[in-house]
C-alpha cells in the first residue's frame, strides 16, 4: 500500500489499512514524497481502507472502503 504527496503545501496524505494496520505516511517529509508498506496478508481478508489529509494536530479523514488482499 502506498501514500503519495504531490503538492508542497504543508499537508500530509496517510493511507490506513484497518484490520491490519499498516499505515503508510507522507507526514514529516518534504514532497514530492511516497511511503511505501508491503507485506504477507492471508487472500479475500476484509480490511478498511481509509484515506487522510493531515497538517499538524489537524486531520480530516474517509470514510473508508472494504476492499479484500
């Protein structure tokens, strides 16, 4: 799973597995910028994928989407 930051303009964008957690971040880091994680997880595991804008304590998030390994 990865997370890319595009954009220099002080945000930061998180991938979050749920179920697994694993998140994958671009915060702290100067863009253009991809955080990569990787590893074994079992085939057709629902897992919450959620999606993150982040700047500081500020942090606006998805809803979130089932989605299977």
């Amino acid at each position: 799973m990865g997370a890319w930051d595009g954009l220099a303009d002080g945000y930061g964008i998180a991938a979050h597995l749920a179920g697994d957690y694993r998140i994958a971040t671009t915060a702290g880091h100067a863009s253009p910028y991809t955080d990569y994680v990787s590893g074994d997880i079992p085939e057709d595991t629902p897992l919450i994928l959620r999606a993150y804008v982040v700047k500081g304590g500020d942090v606006a998030y998805s809803l979130g989407k089932t989605v299977y390994s």
